[in-house]
C-alpha cells in the first residue's frame, strides 16, 4: 500500500509485503520474513509469499493497521475504491480482539484549499510525503510524534495548496485524503467511467471521467507514460462545472429587433445558410477554435472549400505553464488547427476589426465558443456586421451581438481527437449527453453544409475520420482503431513550425 508511480521503492511503511525468504546456502541474517519491497535480490534466494507464516504474520500487520483505524466505511469517499478494505477481505481475520480505547487523532482538518485530512483513517503508508518531496518538491506535509500517535500534517505556517495537490487524493490507499469538491458527492460505484483527455491546455493528459445520469461528477487521470505518466494538474482536473452551468445555451436563437429568441434548428440554420448566401465568399471571414475536435475543424474546412471562403484564423490562448505538466498553450488542439490549415496563430483575427469597420468583412462565423471581443474587436464593431453567427456553450459578448446563436457541446459531450502539443494524436469518446438541444459542432456543420452546398457524406465519426485520412498526408495509414486509448506520436511526420519546441 506504500508503493505509487514515481514514488521511492524499498519503502515500506506499511509493512504489508511480507514474505519468506531463504535458500541454498540457507541465507542465515534473515531467519525472519522480510517486507519484499525493501529485500534485494541475491543468487540462491528462495522466495514463498505464501507460506502459513506469511500468511500469519500478514494477518497480523492487518490487525495491526486496523485497531485504531475508525469504522468509516458507511460514508468514506474512498468506499469501493479503498486498498484496506480489499486487504482486509483478503488477509484479515473479519473479528477483533481489541477491547481498548483506540486512539483519537484529528478529523476534518483544513490541509488546504482543496483537500480535506481525516488523520484518524491515516495508516501513515507515506505516499503524500514523498509525492510532496518527490514530485511536486515543495515538501509540505510529513509526520510528528511517535508509534500510534503518529499524524499527518502540513508543516508549521504552510498550506497544502500546489497545483497538483489533488494526486494525493488518487494516491491515498484509505481516504485519509479527500476532495473538498468530491467529498459527499457520489459513491463510486454508481459512476459511469469514460476514457477521455484533459482539454484545459495543450498538454492533453489522459483522463477518466465519472460520471452519473448525465452529471460529471469527477475527472480522475489516466495512466499514460508518454504524455502525463499518472498525474493532472488540480485546474485541469476541476474545469467541467461550467458543463452544468445556469446560463449553459441550450436552444438555437435567433435575432429580431434586437432581441434573441429561441428558433427550431431547421430554423437557425436556413437563417444562418440565407445569410451566407447573400454576401460573396471574399466577405467571410471564419473564427475556427483550437479547442475544437480535429474532425469538427474537417468540416469546417470541407464547408470553407465549397463555400471558397479563405478568411480564418484561431484564437490564440497563452498561459503560464510550468515545468511539469501545465502548457504554455491554453488550447488543447492548436497543432491539429495547424495541420488542417485553420490556425495563424491570430495574426490575422487582430486585423478584421479594421476589415469588418471597412466594409470588406461582413459576415463572421465564431466557432468553438471563441469570443472575439476578448480578443480584440469592440461589440460596436460587431454590430456592423450584416451576419454575425456564434457557436458556443456558455453566452459571451460575441453570441450577445450574434445574429445566430447555435449551441455546442462540451468535451465530455463529444467523441474525436486532437493532436497535444507534443505533436501526440489521441482520442477520446463521449461521457454523457449534451443538454437541451446543444449538438457537438461537426453535426452543426455538418447541417448547415447540407443546406448551404447540398453535400454530405459524413454520419460519424468515423466517416469524418475516414475522409480525413486521406485528405491530411500526416494521418494517412492511421484507423480510429489504431490510435488506441494511448494515442500515436505524430512528432516525426509534422510539418516544420508544427511540432512543439
């Protein structure tokens, strides 16, 4: 139970991995059991980790752990998930004989800004301590006093409170550790798990999302040695409340006199698809979204072609990454827009306030929930425009000014892929249903292409996937299978001023 990723062997802590050692010649200095993690290998050794001694001095340590361990399990959040609980099913002996006080510890204490410590659950295995020493090197929590007094805490005037703070809590073998913003919330067994990825910045790192009934309740990461080992940052792993969100747009909309209305989609999009049709393609200008899947930006640029729009430009999100996981890009997909031709890094978005002021831009379609006055061009230049159409999740300066206001699903809403900025392909399949009449954004473009040019081939994602393959030379050979839950390294087979520096 003292073991993790990354951690320090020859541990333990806990003094679980017993077993016996001896051998020929019979290895006289250890006539006792030893704790495997921490017993080196030497030739002659013979091993037995199942033995009846074994087995009773295991029963014994369990014993042990479980005296003044508090009968919390009714509402422990780590309750199905816990590593005691499974050892105590298999090594314990289902009685006790302790008839003493057990000792009290602290409970409930405030660790940090996001994790709660019940010290009385603590069986001080110490893989907080060396995550804290180890990985995240601010070394803030470690152990005072001695034998069952022992206790876990934050050392004097400092806060657990780094950004990757919440591993703890995955690591925690006992609930000792929990998340202020899981705690109470949902027991684990009633979640539904869905292989994902982190979309909160260019890193990608894999994810598990659990949810229930349509609710993500938690984000948990996912164990993959190329591209986040088993770790997440702590804003990463808590940016999806906006999914449920009041203000969340749920309907189509349309603008009259000024005001927005919610309109069938049928509606929407013929208005959306007259507008198009009225200006000439040199008068459109497109917003893509690094955020977006690379088969949402296939579409699109399936749409631009047959549209002969050549106008586009992301929106360029920096960010203060660190030196472990956290990118210095905050759009998860940017080297995928680059690759399908849709991103100039907003070079050219900084120039349309003056194009659209001018008269030679005058209709603009924002995708991805991109709001355009954040990045730069004023809502009273906006209002010149004869077509203004938004997709987005949440309302924004840019769907307020909007003619059209089409609604758009979250990651944890859609299936497809993105490319990290590592140069990485991965994928990641949906979770839970978009609400309302929200649909993921390559079914939105996807309808308005069929009433704007009457083309479309495309059902799923693995049709766009198909088409894609043969369209982009980087991802030629590659099956939606083949990607795997993993993700293939593309950094080889990237253009020049594609793959991250």
């Amino acid at each position: 139970m003292c073991l993790f990723e990354m951690g320090t062997p020859k541990m333990g802590p806990d003094r679980k991995p017993i077993l016996g050692a001896d051998g020929k010649p019979e290895i006289a200095w250890m006539p006792r059991p030893q704790i495997g993690c921490a017993t080196g290998i030497t030739p002659g050794m013979g091993i037995r980790t199942d033995s009846p001694l074994v087995k009773d001095c295991r029963n014994g340590v369990m014993e042990f752990l479980l005296i003044n361990h508090p009968l919390d399990c009714t509402i422990c959040d780590q309750a199905g998930e816990c590593k005691l609980q499974e050892f105590s099913v298999e090594y314990g002996t289902g009685e006790s004989r302790f008839v003493e006080n057990k000792v009290k510890k602290p409970k409930n204490v405030d660790l940090g800004e996001r994790i709660v410590l019940d010290d009385e659950r603590c069986i001080l295995c110490s893989r907080c301590v060396r995550f804290s020493s180890e990985v995240t090197k601010d070394n803030v929590l470690g152990f005072v006093n001695r034998g069952s007094h022992s206790t876990l805490t934050a050392y004097p005037g400092k806060r657990f409170d780094n950004d990757y703070s919440l591993n703890t809590v995955d690591i925690c073998p006992v609930g000792a550790l929990t998340s202020k913003d899981f705690r109470f919330q949902m027991r684990v067994w009633f979640l539904k798990e869905s292989k994902s990825i982190c979309t909160s910045c260019g890193t990608g790192c894999n994810v598990t999302i659990g949810s229930r009934e349509g609710k993500v309740h938690r984000l948990t990461p996912r164990e993959n040695e190329a591209v986040n080992s088993a770790w997440m940052c702590d804003y990463g792993r808590l940016n999806f409340h906006y999914l449920e969100d009041k203000a969340r747009l749920q309907n189509p909309l349309t603008k009259a006199a000024g005001e927005h209305f919610p309109a069938p989609w049928g509606d929407a999009l013929n208005r959306a698809a007259e507008g198009l049709r009225k200006v000439k393609p040199s008068e459109i200008a497109v917003v893509a979204s690094a955020r977006m899947t690379n088969e949402e930006l296939f579409v699109l640029k399936r749409l631009m072609e047959e549209l002969g729009v050549t106008q586009v430009d992301t929106v360029n999100r920096p960010e203060q990454g660190d030196q472990f996981l956290r990118s210095a890009d905050g759009n998860p997909n940017t080297r995928g827009a680059e690759l399908l031709g849709l991103s100039h890094g907003g070079r050219k978005l900084s120039t349309w306030g003056g194009e659209i002021a001018a008269g030679r831009i005058k209709a603009l379609l924002v995708l991805g929930g991109e709001d355009v006055v954040e990045a730069g061009i004023p809502a009273s230049t906006l209002a010149l425009l004869e077509l203004l159409i938004s997709s987005a999740i949440l309302p924004n300066a840019t769907t307020r000014a909007a003619h059209v206001v089409l609604p758009g699903a979250g990651f944890a809403e859609k299936s497809g892929s993105m490319v990290n900025v590592h140069g990485r392909l991965q994928r990641f399949s949906r979770a839970i249903v978009a609400p309302g009449q929200a649909r993921e954004e390559w079914v939105i473009l996807r309808d308005l292409r069929e009433i704007v040019t009457g083309g479309n081939s495309l059902h799923s994602i693995e049709d766009i996937w198909k088409s894609m393959v043969t369209a982009v030379s980087v991802f030629a050979g590659l099956s939606w299978g083949k990607i795997g839950d993993q993700g293939v390294d593309l950094a080889h087979s990237l253009p020049a001023g594609t793959a991250a520096k």
